[in-house]
C-alpha cells in the first residue's frame, strides 16, 4: 500500500475494514483499499469501440477467417530497403501490409513469449442478492487461489453478486467442485445470497513479471502482439490500441518499455518462477506414457478421455449423446503436447500451453495452436467439416 501511496494513487490500509453485507460467521476483517476507482459495462464498451470503427473509411471487418501465419519478410539495413508482413488465412488467402497486430489472446506461435507466460483457467458464478444487501465494491481475497466479488444490476429485486476465481493451470488438474466450492465460499460469508443463476469459466493468460506484453513481437518490428494480460484484458487492450498506436506511427510513449515483449529486466527477476513453470510445463510431456481410459465401451455418452496403447499414438476420444464415437489424433498441433478431457466444458486443453479443442469436432478454439486435432475416424471428420462449414 505504501508503494501505491507514492505513486500517487487513493490507496490506505484498514485493519478494521468490514463490507456492507458480509454477514456471515467467517471474518477477514481488514484490507487495503484502493479509492476513485470506476467501473463500466464491458459489452457496451466494446460495441462502442465497433461503432466507431464501422464509420472509418478504411475499416473492414472479417469474421470466420482463421489467420494461420503473419510473416515479415524483406531486408531493413541502415535504413535502406523495407519490410513488408504477410498475413496468410486458412484459405489460401493473404493481405499484405505495412504493419500487423496480432490482438489473438495469445500469438500464433511456437514459443517466445509463450514461455513465459502461465495460462490458466478461471470460474466465476453469478448469484442474486436482495437490493440495498451489498455495498458496491469489488473485493479481492489474497490467498492462492484467489477469489474475488463484483457487483452487478439484476432486476427491480435483486442485484447479482458475480464471484470468480479457484483458477488453475489449463489442463493439469481436475475442474470438478470450482463452482460448487465459490458458491460456498460465499454462502459462507454473504448470508442473503439466494440462486446461482450463472456459471461459467474462461481463459487467463499470466505473464511472468504481471504486465502484459504489448509491442514489436520478439524479433520483429513490424509485427506487434497485445498478450498476457493477466486478467486485466479491459486495461491493457486499451492502453495496446494507445501504445501500439504510437510505435507504429513513430511517436514516443513513456510506456513502450514498461510493456517491450522483448524486456529482459523485470523478466529475469523472476527468472527462478520461470524456469520452475517451465520444468513443470515440460513434465507435461509425461502424458505421453499415460492413458486415461482402457476401453472406449467405458465411456458415457458425453464425455471424452485419451487411449494410449503404448506404442502406437495416443488417440483422443470422443462419445457424443447419441453414443457416436469421435476419434482425434491426441496430439497437439502446437508442439505435441497429449490433450486431456475437460469434462466441465466439454473441450479438449493441451496442459502444455493451453490451447483448446472442441469436443466433438476437435475444432480450435484457442491458440497459440492455429489447427484443429486431426481426425482420426469419418465421424470426427463429418463433425468437423459440419462445425466449419456451420
Ligand atoms: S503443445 Fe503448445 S499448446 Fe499444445
């Protein structure tokens, strides 16, 4: 909090810190408390951000492109000769340009930055709570895994209590009782809470020092990356279309070192915690010694599990509802980690660096893969061709 002070910011510590509404027997009494904050709608926001970039006479929009490669290709040299950057879509087609950003969550590639980040998954809950229960503030616990509350509108009679966290890395452990165990947490301390109306998780993508990385990818100058957001995405997109502004139209900002890609300083401090995720992303690799299930009769109908024999590859396999059988290379398409079932969402996570697949077509659906799983069986490709073409 001192720090914070310094720096200027409505910061203070309260021992005796209680919130309006927390009611129950558990006491955290005290916290640090941050002033003059704001919050706003993120839809909203972005739908703003759309509308106004719908009027620019030089925007377009393309959805359902997949981008599988940007390249920078030419000779820059004393200031002689240029480079150019070729963005290439799954299609075969490709726009050629000046500059490119690649605002993909994570980038589409093979390693830099992507080691040193964490990717972990996240849940969050919303509940009801009567109106005039809570005081509006959002709340942050600090044990590991954290959780956290903010506060929302519902309706004439209630207000939602959206409480997140019991986050960990993609694909290494089980997600079963995250919601269950927010729920009680809550219970526990919020006695007017009454339904839990939603549930759902996401994706967080933890950079080794905390900040983000936005600017030149590593090695490149004309191709820039907006990642690691550590779960400020709001924040940091902003300050990335400010930043990566400015970098590309030559103008100073105070900031581009603070959040260089290709900043070494902060980085090495943690060099320790690095290298222990590294080692343990790496151990990962073990699941190729692993199978999850013996016997595809096993499997319920809507659940999934790897079948490795041993010597040949390991297989990822899918039984839909009406008990078809899907059947995926189980490889990665990154760098070959052994995908596990991720029974909550119904996907397929690589726990090496968490990119996703969906579960009955195989389909990606986050990177730093740019491909699907490969099929194995016609039922997997028909999905999969059905989910592309749908
Ligand atoms: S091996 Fe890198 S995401 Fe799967």
């Amino acid at each position: 909090m001192e720090k914070s002070s310094k720096l200027g910011l409505d910061a203070s510590f309260n021992s005796e810190l209680a919130i309006g509404g927390w009611d129950g027997k558990v006491d955290q009494r005290g916290g640090g408390i941050f002033g003059k904050q704001a919050t706003f709608h993120p839809t909203k926001y972005l739908n703003g951000i759309l509308n106004w970039l719908k009027k620019q006479s030089n925007f377009d929009c393309y959805t359902n492109t997949r981008v599988i490669s940007v390249e920078e290709k030419g000779i820059e040299l004393l200031g002689l000769g240029s480079k150019e950057v070729t963005v290439s879509t799954e299609n075969g087609h490709s726009v050629t340009c000046k500059n490119a950003v690649e605002a993909t969550c994570v980038p589409l590639q093979k390693l830099s930055v992507i080691v040193e980040m964490k990717f972990m998954r996240t849940y969050a809950i919303a509940m009801r709570i009567p109106k005039g229960s809570y005081e509006d503030c959002l709340i942050y616990d600090s044990e590991e895994p954290y959780r956290y509350i903010r506060f929302t509108a519902c309706d004439e009679k209630d207000d939602y209590l959206v409480i997140g966290g019991c986050d960990h890395k993609v694909g290494q452990e089980d997600p079963s009782g995250r919601f269950e165990e927010l729920e009680q947490w809550t219970r526990e301390r919020f006695t007017k809470v009454t339904s839990v109306d939603y549930a759902w998780s996401g994706q967080v993508f933890e950079s080794d020092d905390n900040v983000a990385f936005i600017g030149p990818n590593q090695g490149q100058k004309h191709v820039f990356i907006a990642t690691g957001d550590t779960g400020n995405g709001l924040t940091h997109g902003t300050i990335a279309g400010k930043l990566i502004a400015d970098e590309i139209l030559g103008r100073e900002n105070a900031w581009a070192n603070l959040y260089n890609p290709s900043r070494m300083l902060s980085i090495l401090k943690n060099l320790p915690g690095m290298v222990a995720n590294d080692v343990q992303v790496n151990l990962q690799y073990k699941r190729f010694l692993q199978s999850d299930i013996t016997d595809i009769e096993d499997l319920v109908p809507g659940s999934g599990g790897v079948l490795n024999k041993g010597l040949s590859k390991p297989l990822a396999v899918y039984k839909d509802y009406d008990g078809k059988v899907h059947t995926f290379s189980a490889l990665c398409p990154h760098m070959k980690g052994v995908v596990c079932w991720n029974h909550l969402e119904k996907s397929w996570d690589c726990p090496v660096h968490a990119s996703r697949f969906s579960g009955k077509g195989g389909l990606c659906v986050m990177g730093p893969a740019k491909g699907n799983l490969n099929p194995e069986d016609e039922n997997a490709k028909t999905a999969q061709s059905i989910a592309v073409e749908g």
